[in-house]
C-alpha cells in the first residue's frame, strides 16, 4: 500500500470524525464567544456608565469588533490575576488594621470625603493624617493611581499608611479623569489652609498612567502659566518673587486661583495652585495613541518656552522619577527619555535651578514600585530603599532651616 493510499483512507476517516467533534463542541464554541462579548460589554457600561445621559446611548457604543473584544477580556484576565496575587496583601491589611493599628484608625485617616459636590458619587477621597501634624513642616502628598493596580482608593491603604509614618498627610482621591485630579488639587489647597498647613507644600504622586497624568496636568498648567504671566496680572500686582523664590499666579486675588487678563476683562485663567514636586512611580510618558495627554510631545511643542521663559522655570516643579529595570508592562526608557529630554531643553543655567532626579532599581518591576511600600516589615529591604529616595526628595532643608544650621556652626 502506497503512502498516497494511506494518507486518503486516514483523511476519509478522520475528516468525519472531526466534522461531528466540531458539531459537538459549537455549542461550547458559541456559548464562549457570548460570555467573551457578555464580558467586555460588562467592563464597557461599568467604566462609561457615568458618562452617557442615557442607558439607550452607552448600548449604542458598545464596542463589537471581535479584536477589541479580545483585548477587553486579556485586560480583565489581567485584573482578576492582580487581585489574586494581593491576596497576600490582603491579610497583611488585616493584621496592620486591627492588630498593630487598632482604634487609632479613624483618627488617623478619614474615608470617603467627597472633593466635588456637583460630582459626589465619583469624587471622593480618602486623607491620611501624620502622627504629628505641623503647619509649617507637613507636606501634603497626592496620589493617583494607575490602570494595572486596583483603581480604588480603599486598596492603598498600606501604601498611604507608609507614607503617613514618614510624616507626610496622604491624599488619594478616586478619579476619572483630569478635571477630578484638578478638583481633588484644589480640594488640598484649601484644606491647608482650613488646617493652617503649609498650601505651598504640595506633592503630586502618580504610579503608571496616573503618574502620566500627573506629568502632564502640571506641566499644561506651568505653561499656561508662563505664556500668561506677563499680561494677565491686573497692573497694582507685584512680581516679587516669595520666599521659596517663585511667584505664582494662581496665588492672585485672594487665592482664588483666577486670573484677569488685562487684555481682555472677561477672560479668566484658571490655574491650579503651585505643586512643589512631582513623583513619578514607573510613569508612562510617550504615547502615540494618546496625542492629547503625551508629556514628552507637549515637552517638544514648547521646547522654545523651556529655552527663553524665566517664569516657566520659576513655576517648575521637582520632580523625582523612579522606575524599576524589571519593569514588562512600561519601559523604563520611558523614564529615562523623559528625563534626557528635561535636561536637553533646559539650558545649563536653567538645570542648576531645576530639581530633576531619577532613581532606577535593577530588581523592581511595574507593581513592586508601590507594593513595596506597602509591607509593614521594617525588615523588607526595598520599602525602606523606595522610602529613603522619597524623603531625601520631599525634605530638603528650608532656607530658614539653612540659616540655623550657620548660625549653629558660627
């Protein structure tokens, strides 16, 4: 028997037996793809339900493309093996919350503060008080959260708790967009003032997508700043510099974080008050995809207001940029490129006036950034690394704290 022979009777055999496996398994087949759409549909009302006026609109976007599909449900995979893996963490939340914490909880933190009245179920926050609270010597650290990690305030707890024993107060705010993180900034601002902190000490802290947005809302509104400085302060104002040497608009007409361009009586400027620094966890900054909100492109749009604006570089905020070299989900050339672009733009004068760091880890990846900080072991090495760099960023010394020192030495 020829091996032409073989191969027709194996196929003449096998073709009606795969003809009736697939009859067989079509029903399987059909009933996945209805959960696979069932899904992704799910995801899709949950994230842009608050969004559409009406249900009959958000059933009229939803998406249909099977590889659109496909990516929704990889991405929710994802998410479920996310929360598998902090299961962990979970239980070291139990232990922290009733064994080492105890019923001092609610006088260190308050949950669910609403940040927007016009937007109450959406905007809410969570704070986090220090042990010590001084007014003149307690930052106020921001966090926004990224899209790998669970997107819920509630969910850093330990990580806002780390950053509470360093002696900072903690603000994570639930979001959705860039006007909350403006609401939630603004939000701070007066509360500093309502608990006679320090509104001048403000840190703005992002993880992923969230430092991104961090990056990117800042660094619009410290050009707009710059591009309106000039002719938008009414002609009784002053220009001097304050006493962190910076002046800042957003600080005219009795903080109310307007200005009135002179050229123009009815046009307002709204600024967000100063940040002091940025903190960019493993942050994402080059994405084509996403013109609109793409740090390093608005970076090389306005790479003649970096070269030539005093005010730009008075309004600049530190910034310090961490990223781990394991890191599979961002590149850790995002962080670099962005930093190398920093550096190209500003001129060698400038860079000596602009507080710009970068710290990468060779052993943490995309998570580690933040998870870290969430172990309460004083023995977990990377937490107190991660906590180290944090600290030596925010607690620079003061001016007034430079001239005890002199005088101390005298």
């Amino acid at each position: 028997m020829t091996s032409r022979t073989i191969f027709v009777s194996v196929s003449l055999f096998c073709l009606p037996v795969l003809a009736l496996c697939f009859i067989l398994c079509l029903p399987l087949i059909v009933l996945l793809i209805v959960n696979l759409y069932l899904c992704a549909w799910t995801v899709y009302v949950y994230k842009h339900s608050t969004e559409v006026s009406h249900w009959i609109d958000l059933l009229r976007q939803l998406p249909y493309f099977p590889t659109t599909i496909i990516r929704m449900n990889v991405a929710l995979f994802q998410y479920l093996i996310t929360y598998i893996q902090h299961i962990p963490t979970f239980f070291t939340y139990l232990k922290w919350r009733y064994w080492i914490i105890g019923s001092r909880f609610h006088r260190i933190m308050r949950r669910n503060i609403i940040y927007s009245k016009t937007e109450s179920k959406t905007c809410q926050l969570d704070i986090y008080y220090p042990d010590t609270l001084s007014s003149s010597q307690t930052p106020i650290i921001i966090f926004l959260y990224g899209s790998i990690l669970p997107p819920y305030s509630a969910y850093y707890t330990l990580f806002a708790n780390t950053l509470r024993e360093l002696g900072y107060l903690v603000i994570i705010p639930n979001f959705q967009h860039e006007r909350h993180i403006q609401l939630a900034i603004k939000w701070a601002y007066r509360h500093a003032c309502e608990k006679h902190l320090d509104p001048e000490m403000i840190y703005l802290m992002g993880h992923g997508t969230g430092a991104q947005k961090a990056i990117h809302l800042v660094l619009n509104d410290v050009l707009k700043k710059a591009k309106c400085y000039t002719n938008a302060l009414p002609s009784n104002s002053s220009t001097d510099s304050d006493k962190s040497g910076k002046h800042d608009p957003s600080a005219a007409h009795d903080n109310s974080n307007t200005i009135v361009s002179n050229t123009n009586e009815d046009h307002l400027y709204d600024f967000l008050p100063q940040i002091e620094g940025l903190l960019l966890f493993a942050g994402i900054y080059d994405r084509k995809e996403q013109s609109d909100s793409n740090p390093l492109q608005l970076i090389k749009e306005n790479r003649h207001l970096f070269e030539t604006s005093r005010d730009l570089i008075d309004f600049f905020p530190r910034i310090l940029f961490v990223h781990g070299e394991k890191d599979t989900i961002t590149s850790v050339e995002e962080s670099t490129t962005m930093y190398s672009l920093l550096g190209d733009v500003l001129s060698p004068d400038q860079r000596d006036e602009v507080d710009v760091r970068m710290r990468l880890y060779k052993k943490l990846n995309h998570n580690q950034c933040i998870t870290s900080l969430m172990s309460t072991s004083s023995y977990d090495r990377m937490n107190k690394l991660l906590s180290q760099d944090i600290k030596e960023f925010i607690d620079l010394p003061t001016p007034h704290d430079d001239d005890d020192n002199n005088n101390n030495n005298n």
